[in-house]
C-alpha cells in the first residue's frame, strides 16, 4: 500500500508535468525537476547565492553582515573620498596600502543593506558601533555564496502539499530568488524547471540541467572564489576546539531527529566521543586530502552512530558548522551538517 508521503510526490511530479510547457518523457522530467524543499542543501545554499553582495565594502564597514547603501562619503587620514560605485573601493585600497597608520572614519548618516535585503538608517559611529557589536556576537553565519551568477529569468515550480495547490513563478532577480526560498513552509515541494545557465567562478556561461551539476558548481564556487574562501581557518582545529551537535543528517531520507540529543567532541587524538542522556559512545574519526579535496570519516559500532560511518568530503566550513557531502551518482547525495553546540 502506497504511502501518504510517497502518493504526495507522485502528485507533484503528474503537476510538474501538467505545468511544462514541454513535451518530455515522464523520466526526463524526474530527472531535470528533482524535488526539493525548505530545508533541503541545495535551497539553503541557493539562498546565499541569492543573498546581498556584502564583501565589497568589508574594508571600511568590518562586518559581511551587511553593506552600505551607495553612494556614501568616507575620509581616511582626513583624505575624503567619495562612494559611487564598486569600483571606488579600490581607491580606498590604495589610500590605506600608502598609509601604514590609515584611519578610516565614515561620514554619518548612512543606510545599511543586510544580507537579507532588509535595510536600516545609521545616524553616528556610536549607533554603528553599537550595531557592529551585536551582530558579532552572533554565532557565525555562513554568508554569500559569491562568484555564481544566475542568469534570469529562471522558473520554479512548486506544490503545496497542505492544500494540494500547484503553481509556476518566475524569478527575475537574486532578491525574489532570495524572498521566495525566505518565504516557503515546510508543507511546500519546489523544483527548478532546468535548463538555464549561469556565470560561473571562471566567467565562463554554463547550462545548468539537474539539481546535482548546480550543487557542483556552487560547490566550484566555494573553493575557488577568494571572496568565500577564509585562510584563517583550520579543518582540525576548528573540528577539535568545539562540541557539536547534528543539525542535518540525509541518507535516502531526513534521518535528523534520530541524532537529536547527541553531543560529539573530536579528539586530536582522532578520538570521538557522542553522548547523550548520561551515556558517552566513543569512536574514531580520520580524515585527509585526496586530489584538493578534505575527506573525513567516523567510524562507530553501534547500529544508530554506525549509519555516520560514511567517505564524507567537506562541503564547507566555519567556527559554527562543518558540512560534509557524499555523492551517489545520481540525485541521491547524501549530507551531514554539524552545529557547534
């Protein structure tokens, strides 16, 4: 007897296929319109591709929380300089490389444009101070996901699985890209109608035409782009210096709740320990490079932490979450997000 969940999906891959506007076989449409939703990696990690570009300014604003609305006027060792373009960040650059002692003082007010495309009004430093502080107490964010540029329009299927309503939008830009993933429920399945193309890290233009060769290049971008790459940070240290807890654990299904409760901390010693409710299960890790990329594993013997026991490749990392990757081949991945605890 067919499942509620599984009768669901094939609802909304016959509505995916009501909605085309081509004349494709039943399997090519599972192929190019894989489903996903809220929470699956690739919407999160479309989500940042879509987010504010806050890196340009980092040199006068500290912060990639947010960026600030152009045009603007700012002195460095009393040497005014005017904010029209991007492109007027270089001479901020040369001014601060000429002088070893360069302060630079912003001339107030000024509007803030935040990674999520909300915007605030700063009157003084001391309100900017202010704000600057609060956000950096927060844990670590994961920020904009930069040098991928999605050429628009681009169409988005999706199928409300509450009220059985399906619809087609099209996305014009990278803030309703962003809007439309901020605004989804956990009730609602989408799936990008491919093939479209993008600008990748090498400037070349793409044909994008599954769900996996997007992640692919997303991933490319991660490793390639100096604006996501932060050389301060280490794998090991940042992997041993803090506890963990799952955040996100797929392998042919959602399985996270199954790890809710546990705390994992990773020994130098390549030890791993996970407790939960008073008892401690300890393990091995390992991990190394293979061809540039950063393989890790975990091995434990009971059958619940045994499931972890996978060739895992670093998806992306910072002082807050380390997310790893196993691909399958097909559109299968598997994933294992961990939050610092």
């Amino acid at each position: 007897m067919l499942s509620k969940k599984y009768f669901q999906f094939l609802t909304l891959i016959s509505l995916f296929l009501l909605f085309s506007c081509q004349s494709e076989t039943a399997e090519q449409v599972y192929n190019n319109q894989a489903t996903i939703t809220k929470f699956s990696p690739l919407t999160t990690e479309l989500k940042r591709v879509a987010m504010v570009n806050t890196a340009d300014d980092n040199i006068i604003d500290q912060s990639s929380y947010f960026t600030i609305k152009l045009p603007y006027t700012i002195a460095v060792n009393y040497v005014s300089i005017v904010i029209n373009s991007i492109s007027d960040y270089q001479k901020v650059h040369n001014v601060i490389n000429a002088n070893a002692n360069a302060v630079v003082k912003i001339n107030f007010p000024i509007t803030l444009t935040f990674y999520d495309y909300t915007e605030k009004v700063v009157e003084n430093q001391m309100e900017f101070d202010l704000l600057l502080s609060n956000w950096n107490s927060k844990p670590d964010l994961l920020f904009k996901i930069n040098c991928i540029t999605i050429n628009y329009p681009i169409k988005i299927n999706s199928y409300n699985s509450a009220n059985q309503i399906a619809s087609s939008i099209q996305i014009t830009s990278n803030q309703s890209l962003f809007n439309f993933i901020k605004n989804l429920n956990e009730s609602q399945f989408i799936a990008l109608s491919y093939p479209f193309t993008i600008v990748d890290t090498d400037k070349n233009v793409k044909s994008i035409g599954n769900n996996s060769q997007f992640e692919n290049e997303i991933k490319y971008a991660i490793d390639n782009c100096t604006k996501n790459s932060n050389p301060l940070l280490d794998f090991i240290d940042t992997l041993t210096k803090y506890s963990w807890k799952i955040s996100y654990s797929y392998h042919e299904k959602d399985n996270t709740l199954l790890y809710s409760g546990y705390v994992f901390v990773f020994k130098k010693d390549q030890s791993v320990s996970a407790s939960k409710s008073g008892i401690t299960t300890m393990g091995q890790w390992t991990t190394r490079i293979d061809n540039g990329n950063r393989e890790f594993k975990i091995s434990f013997s009971p059958d619940l932490l045994h499931q972890l026991d996978e060739d895992w490749k670093l998806f992306e990392f910072n002082n807050s979450q380390l997310r790893f990757r196993k691909v399958e081949g097909g559109y299968d991945n598997h994933y294992l997000y961990l939050d610092k605890n």
